[in-house]
C-alpha cells in the first residue's frame, strides 16, 4: 500500500506568487489602534521591490490565514499599548502565540489564534510582526495622535530595509 505525501503549494489566488506580504491590521475607527490600516494605505508602494503583497487586514482575524500561509514571509505593522513611549517602535519574530507581547490591543487574541493555527498545521511563515505603541484607543475616532502618524514613514523605512536583508 502506497502512502501519499502531501506537498504543500502555494496558493497562487492569495499570494498573487509573491513571496513576502505586508499586512497592516488593526481598528480604522479606533484612533491608534487602526495604525497599521492606516500604515498600509498610506505608503507608496513605488519605494518597495517588486514581489510584494500588500494587505490591508483590518480586523480580518481568521480569514487572514489563507494570506499568511501562502507566502514564505509576512510583516505585520501593528498598535500595541505595552507601555513604552507612544510612537515606539518593535521589531518581534514571534514563532508562538506566547511570543506576542502580553497587551497587544483587542483585536490581535485573533492574531495569536492564527499563530497558533499555522503553527500546528505546520504552515506558518517567518514573521517580523513591527509594533507601535500607543497610549489608547479612542473610539469613532479616525486621526492618529502625532507621534503614532509620526511613526509611519519611520516603520516605513525599517520594513523596507528589512525586505532588503532578507535573501530569498
């Protein structure tokens, strides 16, 4: 009896055969919170290499997955309220779930299930998952506070000089 051995392929339609994905998620009408949303549509796609996906994820949770498995990496920009100083920056290489930070904002417990959900399906992706703090979430609000809009172009110019590290 012959076993079948499966082969994992990309998924053409949700990684337009790209390798890298950017994806901005987060609270539009949240105030900070919805920075990686606004992160994602506000940058000039022309500064990056060609081969890139852009998403904007909103608060897409689960149905991000057939995005984030179908490309070998993906950048995530995110809000966090962790404490630090507002419109702080971090770089993480979350692996788990339990590699996120402990006050990542509402909407990102849906993040962590998806990392775990790759992990035990074996089809997770290297993340750079790039944080900026914030202070509050402020509801049927759509302006960022000065230092969040202040640290877009600065994520902007990491994540580019991030995809130019990486050797695929």
């Amino acid at each position: 009896m012959e076993t079948a051995v499966s082969t994992r392929k990309i998924d053409e339609f949700h990684s337009d055969g790209n390798t890298i994905l950017v994806l901005g998620i987060g609270n539009y009408l949240m105030g900070d919170e919805g920075v990686g949303v606004h992160f994602i549509n506000r940058i000039d796609k022309v500064q990056f290499p060609e081969g890139i996906s852009f998403i904007d994820g909103g608060t897409g949770g689960f149905t991000l997955i057939p995005y984030i498995e179908s490309h070998q990496i993906v950048i995530i920009v995110d809000a966090t309220m962790d404490g630090k100083e507002e419109g702080t920056i971090s770089l993480l290489k979350p692996r788990f779930s339990e590699d996120f930070p402990i006050s990542l904002s509402g909407h990102n417990f849906g993040l962590k299930d998806m990392v775990e959900i790759l992990s035990m399906t074996d089809t997770m992706p290297e993340i750079y998952l790039y944080t900026i703090t914030i202070l509050k979430m402020e509801p049927m609000c759509m302006q960022l506070s000065p230092k969040v809009e202040a640290a877009i172009e600065k994520v902007t110019a990491e994540i580019i000089q991030q995809i130019e590290k990486i050797k695929i």
